[in-house]
C-alpha cells in the first residue's frame, strides 16, 4: 500500500504539515536568520578585517570562527591551529579548536560537532551562531564598567508613571 496520498480530480492537493514545511530546505526562516546571523558576525569581525559572505561555507576551515570567537571573548585560543588548511584534516581540526575553546568558556553546544561546521549543516551553523548571541550579546551587561545597584529599587516603579520613575534614576 502507498503512504503517499494523491488528490483526485477536483480536489485541493494536500499540503506538507506546518512542522515539515517549518524544516523545508528552502523555509524562509532559515534565510532570515542566515542573513541577520551573517549580519551580527561581520559586525563583530570587521575590527580584524575579515567578513563572511556565506555562513556555510566561510566558517567551514574554522579561520573564520576561531577570529570570531577571539574578538567575541577578547582571549587567544590558546592553541596553535592551521592558518591555511588545504585539507579537510586540517579543516576539522580548526574548527575542534574552536569548539575546545567554547568548552573551556563554559558555552555548552548541545550536537554540533566538528563534521557538522566542515560539511556546512546550516541548522547547527545557525544554532551555533545563536549560543555565541545568547553568550556574548544577550547575556552581557550593556555596560563593560557597571556598577552594582545603580538602580536598586527599579523593580519598585510604577510602569503607568514613567516620568517618575526617569526622574528617580537620575538621583540616584
């Protein structure tokens, strides 16, 4: 017996389950989230004069994610990588670098591996690009010097009164 369903004369064909379309090769998250993710990390690597054009294949010898993962945590990687690899080894090494790096930095990655950069698995790229947005984005202060309890009673603040609440944190 056929699985697959075929839509008689006259009828509407049936279109692929949200879940499925949502994984589609082609969704259109993916190259939103692409283009936005490639965004982020040319901001981040302009200061070294590098850039990436495409996610999949420019972090893929790990040269690319090693200088951003350097600018990112303003730390070396502490190991010595291939600056030009030729080969697939050496590409795979590179990027194990790196991931030993996000290890020692605590930044856990759940099922993104070495092959999975190399072989330009977008979905693992892409998730890969977000843990670094959640570390070194999200989660970080917006300001490097802050000092503790600059607001200490902002959770006290009537959100309907704005101008007070303006007028009380900068007595403060």
């Amino acid at each position: 017996m056929n699985s697959t369903y075929e839509a008689q004369p006259g009828e509407e064909p049936e279109e692929l389950p949200a879940t499925e379309k949502d994984l589609a090769e082609d969704a259109p998250w993916k190259k939103i989230q692409q283009n936005t993710f490639t965004r982020w990390c040319n901001e981040h690597l302009k200061c070294v004069h590098k850039r990436i054009g495409d996610l999949q294949r420019d972090l893929s010898d790990g040269l690319r994610l090693i200088a951003l993962l350097e600018v990112l945590s303003q730390k070396k990687m502490g190991r010595k990588y291939h600056p030009r690899p030729n080969f697939r080894q050496m590409k795979l090494e590179n990027v194990s670098v790196a991931l030993e790096f996000l290890e020692r930095e605590h930044i856990k990655l759940v099922s993104i591996g070495e092959c999975a950069i190399v072989d330009g698995n977008l979905k693992l790229i892409l998730g890969l690009v977000w843990t670094l947005i959640l570390h070194y984005s999200i989660s970080m202060p917006v300001w490097e010097e802050e000092e503790e309890g600059l607001c200490p009673d902002w959770e006290n603040w009537d959100p309907n009164q704005p101008v007070q609440n303006a007028r009380e944190a900068m007595q403060q």
